[in-house]
C-alpha cells in the first residue's frame, strides 16, 4: 500500500506512535510518506519505503495566526496526487482530521478519491478537542472519516460519550518495539545515580499540569521516609519550574533528578525499579509500557486507558487520581526485594502482549477493510 501519515513531529505520544507505526509499515513493504511541519524526532534512519514531505507554511503580515491547516490540506493534495496514495492515516484529531477532509473535498473535485483514517489519541477527544471552539469541528471530521480508532477503550468509550459520533469506532491499542524496549546493562549508570543501592523512580512526560507531576513529588516524599530511593524526572514543560521548587519546598531536592529531554530512554529505564504516572487523564500510557518492557513496574492513577495497560496487582498498583499517600504506601510494597522481581517478570509479560509485531497485523487488516468499504461518495449528511 501506499500510505500518508500525517501527525504532530514531536517527542508527544502521538507523534512517537504515527512515527513507529510508519516505520513499521515500511519495513513490511508498504510505502509511507509521512507529512508533518518539521522531520519528525523518530524517523531518524533511511529506508527506501520512507518518504518525508514538510509542510511548509507561508507566513504574510496580514496572519496573526498562520493558516496551517490550509498548508496542510494542500500538501496532502500534492502528495496524494503525486505519489498515487491509497489512504491517509491522520493522528489526533485536531486539525489532522479537518485538513485531510478538505484534502479529500478538493481531490474529488479532481476524480481521486483518497480514504481518509483518524486515530484518535487522548487529549484531541479528553480535553482540546471538547472545547467548544473545535466541538463542532471534531464531531464532523470524525463523523466524515472513512476510518476511526482509538489507542483504547476508554477512549472510545469518552469519544462516544461526549461526541456525537454516528459512526463505527475500532479499537487498536498502541504498541511497542520489544527489540529497542529492553532491559539493558547498565550498571555503571546505576551507581553513579544510587550508589549506595538506592531504589530508583522514574517518570517521563512533557511536564504539563496533566500529568500530575506534584503528586510523585508528594508521594516520593512520603516513601523516602521509610526506603532509599532516588527520583529521576525526564521531560521537559510548563510545570518543570514550579515543579523544583516544589522539590526544594518537601527538602527532597538532593535525591531528585530533572534530567530534561532524553532519547535514548530505554536507557535510563534500563536502571529503574519503578515507574510512576499519576496523570489526571492518559488514554493509554505509552510512557508506561515502554517502561514495563523494560521489567520495570508501574504506581499509576485510575485515569483512563491506564488500566489496560497496568494490571492492578501484577504489573503494579493503581491508585485513585491524586491519593499520593496511597501510591508511597504501594510502591514501598512493590520495592521490597522479594517482591520487585515477581513484578518485574509480570510487567515484562504484559508488555509482549503489545509487541508491535502483534499490533501491526491489525492496523494492516484495518486499512484492507476502510479500503474496501470506503466510496467516493463519502459521508452523507441525515436528510
Ligand atoms: O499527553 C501526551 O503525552 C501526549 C499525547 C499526544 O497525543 O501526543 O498523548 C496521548 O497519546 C498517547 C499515544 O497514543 C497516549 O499514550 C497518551 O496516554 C495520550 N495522553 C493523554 O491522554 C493525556
């Protein structure tokens, strides 16, 4: 197949997701032309099945705000014209899915019928997308889209409860590349960062109010009372301020690392013990599974698709959304050592079962299915 990907080129879950499913892709044999505004950060390797196109924006005195998605229809124009595409597959909602139906409009004004698929991937549905500056917007974009799935099914289920969707929604959960994601030796890291054997925390994000960073704060306070432990923070954004100085309030900032934006992740999980996402909303948790393929439990909140990613008990404890008290009490159950292998062991299992190579099938079968249903005539409007 011929197949447009377009999604946002940041290290954001989304991006990661639409860059690893391209390069997947490609590597089975279809050719993946990704469109975005910048190269994004995982598509860092060549492959003769691999075609990136920048969506370039003109700027003009008169735009306060430039038209991207303007650009961004009229690449995918371009592109799908010029390289025969046989679907665009656009993630998160806003504005991918808008600007691939005037991509659409404009091509069958030309005889090309392009389907179009949506993914939608948390916070396009949770929280953007429910303003009502883009309601209307969104509703009809997913409403027009050939195809539509969800990392989960709690996503799914909040797109239907809070959308008024009409249409079929299929769930294909996100994923992970076993290969890349893997515990590693990485003992001299480890001791420069716990030598004296300190437990290691982990927890990766892009450090908005979201993710509830304060409360690993909190409860990394609380759990340094009774057990050793080291924390490392890994991302950066708009709370990372307020955040050290909510450190150095608690008097925990001498066992608290901000370590900025990393990429070799796998890295820095390779010597962790427990990972902790506490978020107020997370539709799946990439973060999370990326860190239980590298045998490394999870101390999670109850948002979202959080909970079928982290099985309460065995990859790790879930605890309601901001009881911090109650995640320092788990993770000290989880730290000790006759417990943190059997965790280990339960969180790497449950991590093969979203081995990509289990994941792509079913987005493949997904894109034969839309190509089949999929007409020209596209979405009607009730009478
Ligand atoms: O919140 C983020 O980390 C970024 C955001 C995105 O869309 O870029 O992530 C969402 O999509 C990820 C990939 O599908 C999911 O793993 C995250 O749970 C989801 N974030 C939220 O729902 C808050």
């Amino acid at each position: 197949m011929n197949i447009g990907i377009v999604c946002y080129p940041t290290f954001g879950g989304s991006g990661v997701v639409a860059t690893e499913l391209g390069k997947a892709l490609a590597k089975n044999g279809h050719r993946v032309h990704f469109i975005t505004y910048s190269q994004p950060p995982r598509l860092d390797f060549f492959n003769e099945n691999v075609f990136y196109h920048e969506v370039f924006i003109p700027s003009y005195p008169l735009f306060q705000h430039p038209p991207y998605e303007l650009a961004l229809s009229s690449k995918m124009v371009e592109v799908v014209k010029n390289h025969q595409l046989d679907l665009l597959h656009v993630h998160y909602a806003i504005p991918h899915a808008s600007a691939a139906y005037m991509a659409k409009q404009i091509l069958r004004t030309q005889g090309i019928h392009i389907p179009v698929i949506t993914t939608l991937h948390g916070t396009d549905i949770t929280l953007v997308g429910k303003d009502p500056s883009f309601e209307p917007v969104v509703t009809f974009s997913i409403n027009a889209s050939d195809g539509v799935t969800t990392v989960s099914e709690s996503l799914r289920k909040d797109t239907y409860d809070q959308f008024p969707i009409e249409r079929e929604i299929e769930v294909i959960p996100n994923f992970i590349d076993l290969e890349r994601f893997r515990k590693q030796k990485k003992d001299h890291f480890k001791t420069a960062i716990a030598p004296n054997g300190e437990k290691i925390l982990v927890h990766i994000s892009n450090f908005r109010k979201v993710k509830r960073i304060d409360d690993i704060l909190r409860m990394f306070a609380l759990l340094r009372e009774k057990a050793c432990v080291k924390l490392l923070l890994i991302g950066d954004g708009p709370e990372r301020a307020g955040l050290e100085k909510l450190a150095r309030e608690l008097g925990i900032s001498s066992d608290v690392r901000f370590l900025g934006k990393l990429d070799a992740i796998e890295e820095v999980l390779s010597i962790a013990d427990l990972f902790v996402m506490p978020s107020e909303k997370e539709s799946f948790g990439l973060a999370a599974l990326e860190a239980m393929a590298c045998e490394v439990p999870i101390i999670s909140s109850d948002a979202g698709g959080i909970p079928e990613v982290n099985i309460q008990g065995k990859t790790g404890f879930i605890s309601a959304i901001g009881d911090f008290a109650d995640m320092a009490e788990k993770a000290a159950i989880i730290l000790q050592d006759d417990q943190l292998p059997i965790f280990r062991a339960h969180a790497l299992a449950r991590a093969k079962e979203f081995d990509i190579n289990r994941i792509l099938p079913r987005y493949e079968f997904f894109y034969e299915k839309v190509l089949k249903q999929s007409t020209i005539a596209g979405y009607q409007v009730a009478e």
